[in-house]
C-alpha cells in the first residue's frame, strides 16, 4: 500500500495540536480526509501519546451504526474510557452521520484536557447549526486529492515529468486509484462518483429522479471553466435531452454539487469596478479523474479548460482567494488573493507559441492599470520570460514550486 506524507495538511495539525479549536476537516469523499487523521493520531502515539488516550471512530462503519441516533450515550461512551487528567484526543470520522452531531461536539468541546477533531464530506457540516454554535471556536482545514506534487511520489520514475503530468490530467489524483491495478481504476472512480451522489446529494436531499441530476452532473462536467448560469444548462437540457427542468430545480442541484464538494463556484470579479459581479460564475471540478468518469476521452478535446482546472485546485491548497477578472470585455482567468494580502493575475494557456495567441492571452493583462505581478502559465518548454512586466512560466515548474 502506497503511503504518501501529506506534509502540509500534517504540519497545519501538528501546530493546532492542543489548541482550544475544532479541528474540522472537510473535503470530498475519498480526498484523503481520514487517512490524514489517521496519520496525525499514529505521529501522536509516537510521540508518547498513550493509545487509550486516543479514539477514533467512524460512523460509515456498520459497528458504529448504534450510535447514529444517540449523541448523548456516544457522549458518555467517549468520555468514559478516558483518564481526563491527561490530553485525550476524539477523532470522529464522517461526524454529519450522527443525528444532532453538534450537541456531541460541543460536550466534548467544552470537557477540559479533550482535543476534538472531526471530519465531513459535504459543507452542511458547517452550514448547520454546528456553524452557528461553534462560531469562533473551530477552525476548517479543506483536504483536496493530491496535488502534482504528491501525484509524483507514487511514481517509481519521475524522469520525465511532462509525460507524468499528462497521465495526472487524465487520472487526476483521488489517493485511493494509486492503490490499485489499472483495470480496477474506472471501478473504483464509478463507485467514488456513485457514493457522493448517493450518500451526499440525492438521499441528503431526497431527491428521487436520478437520471435528471445526473445530466444536469455530465453538463457542469463538460463546461469546465466556462462561464454558465442555470438559465443555460436548463436551455441546453431541453434541447439536446428533451428533458423540462426548472431554472430553480437546476440551480438547487448545482448547489448541492457544490456543497458535496464535487465543484467550486468561483465568482466573476469587475477589475474596472471594483466589485464582484452575481452572474455568470465559472465552476471547476475537485478532481479530472470524475470528469473522465462523465465524459469520457472526450476529456482529452479540453486540454485548455483542464489546465485550467488544475491551476484552480493548486492555488485553494495554497490558500488563496480565487476569483475570475473581467476587465471591459476581455476575461483574467484568475484573480489572486493571498493570505498575506497581496495579489496577482494569472493567465493560462496549453501553449502560446503562435504568435497571435500570446496576443489573444496578454491583451487582458494590459487592460490592467495596477502594478499587481501578472503570469502567464503554459505548458511551453522553455525559460521564463518576462514581457512588459508579464512572467511566462511553465506550469509544471509553478505546480513543483514551495511556495
């Protein structure tokens, strides 16, 4: 079994060990969320933390189903195998399943020498009431598949980065297909895609009429990275499936994708006016991999969304605040927001070597009236260079890159 040390997520819960937070990890279903606990619980154990000190539970499995309807006999089953003199540490997996879930973190929030840390896979876990009653007193780390990087150390041979990071376009990274033999990936992405769907969407929302969310699913899927409103994806629906939904039914099922952590809405931001604008968002999906479980090899026609795509994820695990520039007509694919304040404006493109599409892709950065640094990334194999003030950078060096 192949053990990938996911540095960043571990170091974020090393320094909030012991600090009096919530430690709540959110993220898609089979991102890594609960091999990460579980790593963190074994660096506590070797570092002399006593294992009856530590427990950890997950409420999808069937021995844990007793106490989905019992917050309060779990509240004491926790509490008493405990020596609550010393630091005890609750790791609950999949906490949403738990009914009143909130009232069991908050008892064990409030017992002293308890360090809580819980996981979820869908953003109702922290839209609830959990949101309300915790404000201030949790904090959420989002876990993401693996990033390239990480993508990398499951590679024997790491040679030939370019090739490598065709194969992760196509695959993507969910950490559970690099466990198993290539014949079993499409298996195991299928499962993946019909549990969140299942556990997340349609029985959270009881929803019966599958079939209709599905397409309205392999749509968002195949306009990656282009601009869409539910009017759209309605009109299109109805003409290339004959299916009549509402406008409202349409944007109810993209929320709920949203909040099943399958996409990422990401708002159009007015560099002239300063201001986000509330129509026309772009969506990116958590992982290339569910999109070519919809779509197919047609994945393959989209290189350019799909860099995109990847683009997009890298800059959320550094942090940022993400938006898309409009700057008159003309569209910045990404508006950075860094944790430190500061900002940049970032370009991509699969390649720029015609001449008039490093035109087409550096027109909106001269659009631009701030001194804010500007990059243009592609997948071009050469030195960085920089024009009027623009940095062209190969993305695969900028994926590799600490930053």
């Amino acid at each position: 079994m192949i053990q990938i040390e996911r540095n960043d997520y571990m170091n974020t819960l090393i320094g909030l060990r012991d600090k009096n937070l919530i430690k709540v990890l959110t993220g898609v279903r089979r991102s890594g969320k609960s091999t990460i606990m579980q790593m963190f619980r074994d660096y506590l154990i070797a570092n002399n933390v006593g294992e009856n000190q530590i427990i950890f539970m997950n409420f999808e499995t069937l021995e844990n189903h007793k106490w989905l309807n019992d917050f309060e006999g779990l509240y004491y089953h926790i509490i008493n195998q405990f020596d609550l003199s010393k630091p005890c540490y609750v790791f609950l997996d999949e906490v949403q399943q738990i009914k009143e879930f909130e009232r069991l973190i908050d008892g064990l929030y409030v017992k002293p020498n308890i360090d809580v840390y819980v996981t979820g896979s869908n953003a109702f876990l922290l839209s609830s009431e959990l949101g309300t009653l915790l404000t201030g007193r949790y904090i959420s780390i989002h876990i993401l598949p693996f990033s390239f990087r990480e993508f990398l150390m499951t590679q024997a041979d790491v040679s030939r980065t370019d090739l490598l990071f065709a194969r992760y376009i196509e695959s993507g990274g969910m950490p559970g297909i690099f466990e198993l033999p290539e014949n079993s990936v499409k298996d195991y992405t299928q499962n993946v895609i019909q549990n969140i769907i299942q556990k997340d969407v349609l029985a959270r929302n009881n929803w019966r009429n599958e079939d209709h969310f599905y397409k309205t699913t392999a749509f968002l899927f195949d306009a990656i990275g282009s601009i869409i409103s539910p009017k759209k994806i309605t009109n299109t629906l109805k003409t290339n499936n004959k299916l009549s939904l509402s406008h409202n039914t349409v944007e109810n099922f993209i929320n709920a994708l949203v909040e099943a952590f399958l996409f990422y809405k990401v708002k159009r931001f007015d560099l002239r006016g300063k201001g986000l604008l509330m129509t026309q968002e772009k969506y990116y999906t958590v992982d290339l991999g569910l999109k070519k479980h919809f779509l197919g090899d047609k994945i393959n026609l989209d290189l350019g969304h799909n860099l995109e795509n990847i683009v997009y994820l890298e800059l959320l695990r550094r942090g940022n605040q993400i938006n898309i520039g409009k700057a008159d007509n003309t569209e910045i694919d990404f508006v950075v927001r860094k944790s430190n304040g500061e900002q940049e404006y970032i370009q991509v493109a699969w390649t720029t070597k015609e001449q008039s599409t490093f035109d087409r892709e550096i027109r909106p950065f001269e659009l631009i009236k701030d001194f804010n640094r500007r990059i243009l990334l592609t997948t071009d194999v050469e030195p960085v260079t920089i024009y009027k003030g623009i940095q062209k950078i190969n993305v695969i060096d900028w994926l590799l890159k600490e930053e």
